[in-house]
C-alpha cells in the first residue's frame, strides 16, 4: 500500500472553455454523462507500474467502474505518501488499492479507510543461493535491505522477527535500497538478506537463486510460514476509500467497493488476460523477464478476491503485529484504531 496544491487558475481555465464552447452542446453532453454515470467522477493514483495494482486497471478497462456508475480517472501514484495522504484528506483522490503499511498513517490522521482484503502476499525477505542464513534466527545481527523505512518489506519481516524473539528495531541493521537494486544489494555483499516484492522478489528467485526465508503468502496454511506470523490466507494488500468520500457519499463508495470486488473476481478468474491487459496497455512495463508467462503466474499466487469480512479480521491482526513490534503507538487501543481504519459497509444497499 505516498500535495500537491490544486492549481486552481487551471481548473477555472478548464471550466471557462466549456463555457465558451456552447451552453447547448455542454449541457447535451452534461446530460448524456449523468445518466452513464450516477455518481460521476472519481480519481485514483494508480499508476506506479505495480502488477498487483491489476484491480485498478482491470475495473477500469473490463468496463466495471461505468457498469457501477462511476467515471474514473487513473492517474500517476505520488512518490511521496504524504502526498498521497494530503491528496485524500483534500478530497482531490477518491480511493486505491495498496498493502498495510498505511496503518501508522492513518493512526496519525490519514483520511483512508481500508475496505476489505484484495489479494493475499506478494512480500518476500530472500537471502543470496549461497547464503548460510537458514531460518529467521539466522538474521540476529544482520543487515536486510528494504525499499524503505516503514515499507510492508519491512513490516512483514519485522512481524516474522518477533516471532523467532529478536527485536526488529534493534536485532538487525536496516538498510534502504531501491527496489530495483536490492538483489545487486545481497549479491555484492552490501546486506545479508532483502525484504522486497514481487516481481522483484520472483525474479530474484527464478533467475539468481535467492532462497525464501520469509513469505508472507500463506495461501497453503503452511505451519512453518505461521509460526514466523504469516497468516493463512492473510490479505496483503486492501482496498482503501477516502474518509471524506465515505462521510459525504456513502453510496459513490459502495459503488467503488463494487466496482473492485467485481474486478478482483475477475482477475482471478481470467489471471493471463490480465497479465496481458497490464503489459499491452503499458500499466507494467514489459521486459524479458516481465512477459505474460510471469506476470500471470504471479496473479494467480496472490489469489485476488475483495473479501469485507475476512478482510477486518485480517487488518485487526495486523494492527496488534506492527503494536507489538513497535510501529504503532505504545498506548494504541487496537479496537478503536481498527474502527478509525476500516470501513465494512453494506452492499446489499446503495
């Protein structure tokens, strides 16, 4: 699971020239676009080239967004989250889908909620193939390389850390890299293992031979993998709603919650479609490695499906995780943090 000011002399710009371009025509067209749309526009920082961002793309392109009455506008993902969190508190985006990193922010007031589970993991902590770390014990007093500090790299090892009784804030050395150099990293000596992602994390595995200490990806019920913490089919990334849109339009939210619910089951149904979907239409970059063969294995290991229910439970557990490991406050009362956060609305009603 990153403000700009609104440039308003642009907007009014914008807003003249359809003045000027014909009350008749304007307000045909005005007319045509609200009864397409019921609920109007929305839009959503999606674009980060991200494979498991495929429910934005995919809700979009298979038609899912105006089927719910919505127009959407994907736009570039900030780099910066508290750019990200000044554009939802402002109202400017309406919603994205992105991983549990974002609960330290919104305890700190950032104005999104998460609205059910949308895929399960795609977080892995890899060692080099000729490393002699075996197991999370073997990481006491190593250096791990992570994309940043406060990434969901970082939180799922840190959640695995705690578990083999090794402090993740004092226990080993952080180390930030750039996500794309972070197996260079490992295999010139510079850390001793890497918290990463996918399709970095599989690339790492399929073409140097890192080895898996950590996947947060328990879709087996694998016991090893749970008692380093990794929950069975725990959701790794959610989707999450404006605050101010969940207060002023309820029912545009639920239309976006229906909207990604339909295109999770749809990519999970139809995972090397989608794969060529995000490649052909440039949402994913395309490289030898990165090809519809790779990018569909990858979509059908996360299993996507917009799940409320299991979704709350699996966001409650993280939050009493990162308590215990020392990214949420001291005095955080998990209940309230979790009803700040999450947002279980009911779609059997607009």
């Amino acid at each position: 699971m990153r403000k700009k000011e609104i440039i308003f002399g642009l907007l009014s710009f914008i807003a003249l020239g359809t003045v000027l371009a014909g009350c008749g025509s304007s307000s045909a067209s005005s007319k045509d676009t609200s009864k397409t749309y019921k609920y109007g526009e929305v839009t959503i920082p999606a674009k980060d080239g991200s494979i498991c961002n495929a429910p934005n793309y995919i809700a979009y392109e298979k038609g899912f967004f105006k089927k719910n009455g919505i127009k959407a506008k994907l736009v570039a993902n900030p780099r910066d989250i508290s750019d990200l969190e000044a554009g939802f508190a402002s109202g400017k985006y309406d919603a994205q889908n992105g991983d549990f990193q974002y609960l330290p922010a919104i305890q700190n007031g950032a104005q999104i909620k998460a609205v059910g589970g949308i895929h399960q993991g795609c977080i892995k902590l890899l060692v080099p193939k000729n490393s002699s770390i075996k197991s999370v014990k073997d990481l006491k007093g190593k250096t791990i390389g992570i994309p940043a500090q406060g990434s969901t790299p970082q939180y799922v090892t840190s959640i695995a850390l705690q578990h083999a009784g090794i402090d993740p804030k004092t226990g080993v050395t952080w180390k930030v890299y750039s996500t794309d150099l972070l197996a260079k990293a490992a295999e010139k000596g510079q850390v001793d293992a890497i918290g990463t992602v996918d399709p970095y994390a599989y690339q790492a595995q399929k073409e140097s031979g890192f080895k898996t200490i950590i996947d947060n990806n328990n879709n087996s019920g694998n016991a090893k993998m749970a008692a380093m913490g990794m929950k069975s089919k725990g959701a790794c990334c959610y989707l999450y709603v404006s605050s101010k849109l969940v207060k002023d339009n309820p029912a545009k939210a639920k239309a976006i919650v229906r909207s990604y619910k339909q295109a999770a089951a749809w990519i999970n149904n139809h995972p090397e479609e989608t794969a060529k979907i995000e490649l052909n239409k440039g949402y994913v970059s395309k490289t030898k490695f990165i090809n519809v063969k790779n990018v569909t294995q990858i979509l059908k290991d996360e299993h996507f499906e917009l799940n409320l229910k299991t979704g709350k439970e699996d966001l409650s557990y993280y939050i009493k995780q990162l308590k215990q490991a020392g990214y949420l406050k001291k005095n955080t009362n998990n209940k309230q943090l979790l009803k700040q956060a999450y947002w279980y609305p009911d779609l059997s009603k607009n």
